[in-house]
C-alpha cells in the first residue's frame, strides 16, 4: 500500500511539474510572439521608410533630368546668341574697314585739293 500512496505522490508531482513547464512554455511562446508581431511591425515600418526613400531619390532623379534638359536649352540658345554676335563682330568689322576706306580717300581728296 505505501508503495502505491508513493507511486500516487510520484505522479501527482510529475503532473504538477508537467503543468508548470506547460505553463512556463506558454508564456515563453507569448513572449516570442508578441516580440515575433514588434519585429512584423517594425519591419513594416522599415520598408514604407524605404519607400519614401525611394520615392524622394526618384523625385531627385526626375529634376536632374529636368535640370538636363533646361541646360540643355539654355546651351542653345547661348550657341544662337554666340552665332548672333559673331556676325555682329563680322559686320562691325566690315564697316569699319569700309570706314577706314573712306577716310583714307577723303584724306587722300583733301591732299589734293591743297
């Protein structure tokens, strides 16, 4: 008879223990999942930053290429206006030459009638 009421007791601590582990592994498997959900959302939180990341260097992108192309149009029309006063600066030469021309026979006139 004592061995069964030891046997009994034997039991009833290896459940009571067996309980306690269940119980403490419950709470370890809480832990990990509430930690798992901070991580899910912290992630997220990560990712929608790299989007935003994203979007802003892509806006950057977007107005160096609107940069390019107003560069390149302001080059143009540098080019125009570089071709304009060059012909200027031929006529401008031109017309003195002729003014010098000019001077050079009325000078040469004006020895004569002397």
């Amino acid at each position: 008879m004592e061995e069964k009421t030891v046997l009994n007791e034997f039991v009833h601590v290896l459940k009571t223990f067996s309980q306690e582990v269940n119980q403490k592994l419950e709470q370890i498997d809480k832990r990990i999942e509430k930690t798992s959900q901070k991580m899910d959302t912290r992630f997220r939180e990560m990712d929608k930053r790299f989007q935003d990341i994203d979007k802003r260097f892509q806006d950057i992108d977007k107005r160096f290429l609107e940069m390019d192309t107003r560069f390149d149009r302001l080059e143009t029309k540098v080019d125009g206006i570089r071709i304009d006063l060059t012909n200027v600066q031929k006529t401008t030469n031109f017309l003195l030459e002729k003014v010098a021309i000019h001077d050079a026979k009325l000078l040469e006139l004006t020895n004569q009638q002397k």
